[in-house]
C-alpha cells in the first residue's frame, strides 16, 4: 500500500497501527481482509502540514513515555531492593531486643515502603520466615516440648506396625548439625517430614474423564490455588478397595509431584473436611499427619516458606519438559517443629497478618486501577 503525495508515509502508517482492523475482517476459521474492503476504510485527513505536526506530537510522547517507563522500572527496582533489605534484617536479627529495634525502623516508614504488590509479598514471606524460625509469636516454658511429640509418634508407629496396621518404615538418616539452617528455639526441634507422618501414598493411575461413571477424582487443577475447588471434576472408574485407599479425611495434605512449572512442582492444599467419596490422580501425593500430636495446619502453612521450597525446587529433576519431586524427597523435608500448642498459636498470627496484608494489597490494587482510569479520561479528553 503506497499513499499518495499528499499523505505523509509515517503519518499513514501511525493511522493504519491505530485502526482497528478485527471489524472488517471476515471468514471463521482463518480470519482475513480483502483489499476491496481496505479501500473503503474511512479516515480523517488533514493537510500535510498538520499531519506532521501530529506526528512530532506524536514522537514526542512516545519519547517521553519510554522515558517514564524506564524511569518508573528503575525506581520500582531500587524500591524493592530497599524493602528485601530492611526485612532481611529481621531475619538475622539475633534477639528479641534487635528485632524489635529493626521492626521499629520499617515501621516508621511502613506506609514509603509497602506501596507495591512485591512489596507486600516480600513482607509476607518475611513474616513466614519469622514463623518458621520461632521468632514471631513468644515462647511458654511450660508448653511440652517437641521432642515429647516425636517420642509419642515413635511409640504409635512402632504399636501400629506391630498391630498389622502399618508397615515400617525404612528409618531416615539422623539429621546432622551441618543440615540445620539455624538455630531453634528451646523446645522446639528439627525433624525429617517421614517421621511425623502417618502414611504417604501416590493417586491412583486409572484413566479419568467428565463421562466416565464412577467416583470423582481430584486432579491438579483442583488443589492448584492451595484449596480444594471441585467446579471442575473428573470421574475414575475406581473398585471400592482403590477408593478406600486413595480416600481423603480431613487434615491430609495433598502435593503436586509434577508439573512444567517449578515453583508449583511440591505445592500442598489442605484437606479441610473429610472426602470420603474423593480419590486423587497420579500427579499427585497424599500426606497423612500423626494428627493428634502435629497440627495439618502448620505444616501446610510452612510448606509456602522459602526454608521449604528451596529444599523441594533443590533435587527437582526434568523430564521431558516435566518436573517431579517423589515421595522420598518430601519424607526428607527438614522442618522446624514447634511445640502443639505453639503450632496453633503461629497458624492464628499468621492467619491474622496475612489477612491485614492481603486487604492492604487490594487497595493498592484499587489505587493503581485509579490511577489507570484517571489516566484514560485525561488521555481521551486531551484527544478530543
């Protein structure tokens, strides 16, 4: 398409760009425009002259948009290296006293420094982290230590093993002073996630469809966000003994063994109420808790901290564009355990700053979309 004389290429071409076209396309299965209906497209045109002063307009915008851009990416980049900064602090910081004093630094410029969605999610895994290393909520002396926990599971596995009810379980390695991160807590301990389980098993294989009669299994796209959503369900044509085996109770963790995606490869949902008639697919690995001694809760919340997924991402091996992580990977997790009754009083902080948090990045969210609007009708009254 050549234009005429009178036209001015560039400004020809920033119309063609600003039109759209989709309207006078036609055909379904491969959209196309035939020249006759180009021809008979309508445009505005000034004179030549005028349509060189749009278009340094138009350069000049463009120009200075790329600058804003550019500037804005720069200033977003060092902001958030700020923050990752100051909350680092927190996390070494060696004492009560010292955390303290660095919670009072960020606190006075909270409302300069969490103005950003990767703001506030740097602050949520920094609360994590705090959890996880026994720093945020105080320690009770009389509490029953961990240890105690671990010594009743202990004796319950050995009871079910010899009731016929379980089968033992290859001892894990001990876990040595160079594995340990840092250091815990008095009464807390550092423990291999095999040996607070109860029973861990793989989903079933069974070929599983929308019109296949037989019991609804869960697949990944069900436990993806973190919770059960059963909008979506297929169905296997599972015996009564599979589903016996693959049935979920409340307080069993289910994690993706495989994905494309890293960092959804390990991620846990928890099962909050019993799913009797439930199975769950292959992808996928069932997590049964010694429940009367760990809280499901706690453990499903920790799975989310970085201390956890750098140990899962670590071994994930590829194949063919898929990643896994198997059951002896999970059975190996180092985890940081607390006393019962502290297990409960993290999951309630957490709870409630993720909460404060969560309704903060919405009104940035909202802020932001403002802004966006506000932007828009400046931008088409200046047009028109």
């Amino acid at each position: 398409m050549k234009p005429c004389n009178a036209i001015s290429g560039e400004w020809f071409y920033l119309i063609l760009s600003a039109l759209d076209m989709s309207k006078y396309q036609s055909g379904t299965s491969i959209p196309a425009i035939n020249q006759s209906v180009i021809g008979s497209i309508p445009i505005a045109l000034p004179s030549l002259k005028m349509q060189e002063k749009i278009l340094s307009y138009v350069i000049t915008l463009m120009s200075l948009c790329d600058q804003l851009e550019l500037h804005s990416l720069t200033s977003l980049d060092a902001h958030q290296q700020l923050v990752e900064t100051l909350l680092t602090t927190l996390t070494d910081s060696q004492n009560a006293d010292e955390l303290a004093e660095n919670w009072s630094r960020i606190s006075e410029h909270f409302d300069t420094l969490f103005t950003t969605e990767a703001s506030i999610d740097a602050l949520k895994q920094t609360i994590l982290q705090l959890a996880v290393m026994g720093k945020l909520v105080p320690q009770d002396p009389n509490d029953e230590p961990a240890s105690e926990l671990l010594k009743r599971i202990a004796q319950e596995k050995a009871q079910l093993v010899k009731d016929g009810k379980m089968k033992k379980q290859k001892p894990l390695p001990p876990i040595s002073d160079e594995e340990k991160p840092f250091e815990l807590p008095d009464g807390w301990e550092w423990v291999k996630l095999g040996n607070i389980l109860h029973d861990i098993k793989y989903g079933t294989s069974q070929k599983c469809d929308y019109n296949i009669s037989g019991y609804p299994v869960l697949r990944i796209p069900n436990i993806v966000k973190g919770i059960i959503d059963l909008a979506d369900i297929k169905y296997g044509a599972l015996t009564d003994s599979e589903l016996k085996d693959l049935t979920l109770n409340k307080n069993d963790l289910l994690f993706i063994r495989s994905n494309g995606s890293t960092n959804i490869v390990g991620q846990s949902t928890l099962v909050q109420h019993d799913l009797k008639d439930h199975a769950y697919a292959g992808y996928i690995i069932r997590v049964r808790l010694h429940n009367e001694y760990i809280n499901a809760r706690y453990i499903n919340m920790i799975m989310k901290s970085n201390l956890i997924r750098e140990q899962i991402e670590g071994p994930i091996r590829t194949t063919t564009g898929v990643k896994n992580i198997n059951s002896n990977e999970l059975m190996g997790l180092l985890v940081p355990l607390p006393p019962k009754n502290e297990q409960g009083i993290i999951i309630k902080k957490i709870n409630e700053i993720d909460t404060t948090l969560s309704n903060l990045k919405v009104s940035i969210q909202s802020a932001q979309q403002t802004q966006v609007h506000l932007a828009d009708a400046l931008t088409d009254a200046a047009i028109n």
